[in-house]
C-alpha cells in the first residue's frame, strides 16, 4: 500500500531525519508531507482540502469536474483548493487532471501546550 504521513516537525526534526534517511535508517523512509507548525497544516489542509484529498485518495487521475462531482462541491472552489494544492506539491498535475498518488493517510503529530 501506498501511504503518505502528514506531520508537523521542527526544522531540527526534519534536519536529524534527512540525516538517519542518508545514512540508510530504514525508519524514516517512506513518503512525508511535513509541516513547521500546527497553523501551516491546518491552514493548508484546511477541512474542504481535507475532503478532496480523501476523496482522491486511491482515485488515480481524476478531473477536476470528477473531483468536484464527488465532494459535492461547485467546480470553480475545488478548482481553487485544487491550484492551493497543486502549489504546495501535495497533489500533481497529470494528463487527464490531477492525482494523489497515495491509497492511504497517515497523521503523525502531537498537540499540546507550546513550550
């Protein structure tokens, strides 16, 4: 299966990983969408990017009229989260639309007080 973890990690985390992956930690391989900080995530994966993201999550390639058929949502504001998307690498442009390449999500974060 195809997963993808969403995260929220610091520049050091994020640093200390990439050098564990360099060196073969098999641990850390895998696919990321990491974050700074909770604001980033939740601003960026807001809950009707949330929606579309589930919903082509194990789609293949999917048009953007598809993607809005499915989530029952007006064609021009999926479009516009599907460009926010596109912008930030977490979907990809292909021939016949777009596409999530990932059959499963994972969240990896923790929330708590701030120290």
């Amino acid at each position: 299966m195809n997963r993808v973890t969403i995260r929220v990690a610091s520049l050091d985390e994020l640093q200390c990983n990439m050098e564990e992956a360099l060196q073969g930690n098999k641990q850390q391989q895998g696919s990321y969408i990491t974050f700074l900080d909770w604001e980033s995530l939740w601003k960026t994966l807001s809950p009707k990017k949330m929606q579309i993201l589930h919903t082509m999550t194990g789609g293949g390639e999917l048009s953007i009229r598809e993607v809005a058929r499915r989530v029952k949502r007006d064609v021009k504001a999926v479009h516009t989260d599907l460009q926010a998307l596109l912008r930030c690498g977490i979907v990809d442009k292909s021939e016949q639309g777009i596409i999530f390449p990932f059959d499963e999500i994972h969240f990896d974060f923790v929330v708590g007080k701030a120290a």
